[in-house]
C-alpha cells in the first residue's frame, strides 16, 4: 500500500478537487459545502490560485498515489479577518486511518507557523463524535454551540497547551 502524502492543492488540482468534495458530499451529512455542484472547473481553479496568494487561506490535499482522499481548509472568516475557520474532509473508505488527524497536524503547523491568523476555529455537528474525539485530541476546546441546518453544532477553539 502507497503511504498518503500532504500537498498544497494547486489550480492543477481543481477537477480532482471538485470530483472529491462533490462525492464525499454524498457519503456523509457532515460535509457542508454551499454552492458545490454550481462550481465550475474553471472557478475552483481560480479560487484555488486566489486562496494560495494570502497567508490567511489554505488548502491542502491528502494524496493516495495521485488521487485526494482527504481535503483541510483554513478560510479567514469575513466577519473576523483574524480569525481562520477549519475544514476537514475524507473519504468515507478511508475513515478512521488517521488521514483526519494528518490533515489537521498540517493545518495546525500551516496555522502557527506562516499564517497571519491568530485565532483557528470549527463547528462540528454535535452527533459526529469521532470528529469530536479527534480535535479534542488535537488540542481544540469547546467555545459554545449553534445550529447549523436545524442541527446542533459545537464551536470550538484550537488551544495549543
């Protein structure tokens, strides 16, 4: 078995990318990506070029030979330029390998190391525990609650000891 690798995603990446987040959208009710199936080709690609030129974005690709099986997003949030919002996506088929866990290390090293946020948050529906049991490991801290699409979500705080 090929050992799965991080990259940055790239405009190269962006059929892969759509390909990848409008099929993991159908394996879970987890993933929350407004607009996907109205993105075109061209637009990923652009969003991706425009996301690598700031140091408050990232997107990164957990690569299984040159396939994505996992995504991690830090998106500045509009309404708290400060402040990065977490996203974490793999494929069903490979939950529970440590992809998830990979893929916020990098995010977490990305965050501390060359972004200029000072704050990384996430909303985690509140029946997903082993997403919970994961960024709980991963050093983030419950800040509250919200309903996301009529369900309970927790906020939380990445609090590195």
């Amino acid at each position: 078995m090929s050992a799965v690798t991080i990259k940055l995603a790239g405009p190269k990446d962006a059929a892969k990318v759509l390909a990848f987040l409008r099929q993991t959208a159908t394996e879970s009710n987890a993933v929350q990506v407004p607009h996907l199936l109205d993105v075109s080709l061209e637009q990923e690609a652009d969003n991706i070029k425009m996301i690598n030129q700031f140091d408050d974005c990232v997107v990164m690709l957990a690569m299984l030979d040159d396939e994505p099986v996992g995504i991690v997003t830090v998106m500045m949030l509009a309404e708290q330029p400060e402040t990065g919002e977490l996203g974490v996506v793999v494929e069903k088929k490979y939950w529970r390998n440590g992809i998830g866990q990979l893929l916020v290390d990098e995010a977490e090293y990305w965050f501390t190391h060359y972004s200029s946020l000072t704050r990384l948050v996430l909303a985690v529906f509140a029946d997903n525990t082993p997403a919970i049991a994961l960024y709980r490991k991963m050093h983030f801290k419950k800040t509250g609650t919200t309903i996301e699409d009529g369900r309970l979500a927790l906020l939380m705080e990445y609090q590195p000891e």
